[in-house]
C-alpha cells in the first residue's frame, strides 16, 4: 500500500504555483522591501542605569505607616550618527518618597540605534514619537524590575503619549522663537 501512495501525488501538486508562488523572485522582493522599511531597530541597550535607595532600611517602616509618592519624569533625546542612522534616548527618572524621606531615586537612560528612511520633514516627528514609543515597553520593564530588585513595589510606568510630548515641546520652541523673532 505505501508504493500506491506514493505513485498518486497529492492532490493539487500538478495544478500549477499557489498563490504565494506568484512572485517571480521573492528574494529581490524581500531586499526592495528591507530598503523601502522607514525604520529599522538596529539595535537597543542600558546606557545608564542607577537606582538608590539612601534611607534604607528604616524608610520600610515609614512607607507602612504613611503612603509614598512616586514622581516620574520622561524625556526624549536624539542625535544622528551617521547619513540615516540615528540614537534614540529615553531619560526615565523616578523619585519616591514618604514625607520628607527619600525612599529611592532611579535613573534610566534606555538606548535605541536606528535606521530610519523617511521624508525630512517627517524625521522629528518619527524620532521623537515612533523610536521612543518601540523602546519604551522594554524601559518600562527595567524600571519596574530594578524597584522590585530594590525592594519595593515594582513601579509600572502608565503609557505615555510620546506625541503631546513632541507636541508640547513644539509649542514650547514656537513660543521661546517667537518673541526672538519678532524682536
């Protein structure tokens, strides 16, 4: 019985390419696309990471009795490296306290290299928006791990809209520009 199967080809093998055989030479398809790609992530890494906590052990008693107050800041820096290549640096700093004591302090510079083919007046937008929105996820995760390997409470960093950031600091350069020039 197993000569009769393989006399008989499966079904469908004589009836030409399947759909997803159309293409004439799907490796020159995939190289076109990877140079049409607007972004590419070359590459992510800590480019420094600090975490203090000055008044432990005694701010764990403190923290029971009285709830403590996290203050989280974030910022985007980038600066080009080479023809499209480009750094993208997300600054994520957390500050906590109990009253006046100061539980823990984190600094997190979290790292992205990018290869970006887009139009020039599209490049700030994809830089300060795009990049830090494909990096924040995994700095999200480092703050969160680092305060619990600190010994308190993961802090879990809420989304942030990285495009009212851009939006605000815009309207923050509009604003110092237009005096300037009207001057």
């Amino acid at each position: 019985m197993a000569d009769e199967s393989n006399e008989n080809p499966p079904k469908g093998a004589d009836e030409g390419p399947s759909p997803t055989e159309n293409v004439a030479d799907p490796t020159a398809a995939e190289a076109g696309a990877q140079e049409d790609v607007p972004l590419t992530i070359n590459g992510q890494y800590i480019k420094d990471l600090s975490f203090e906590a000055p008044t432990t052990p005694g701010i764990f008693a403190l923290i029971q009795q009285e709830p403590p107050n996290v203050n989280i800041n974030v910022d985007v820096k980038a600066q080009g490296m080479q023809n499209n290549v480009f750094e993208v640096v997300l600054v994520i700093k957390a500050e906590c306290k109990t009253g006046d004591s100061v539980a823990f302090i984190l600094e997190l510079s979290y790292g992205g290299v990018f290869t970006l083919n887009v139009p020039q007046e599209d490049l700030e937008t994809v830089l300060l928006v795009e990049c830090p929105r494909l990096l924040f996820p995994f700095a999200r995760n480092i703050v969160a791990e680092a305060t619990r390997d600190g010994g308190f409470p993961p802090v879990m960093i809420g989304p942030v809209d990285f495009m009212a950031m851009f939006q605000n600091r815009q309207s923050q350069e509009d604003a110092g520009a237009g005096p300037a020039a009207a001057g």
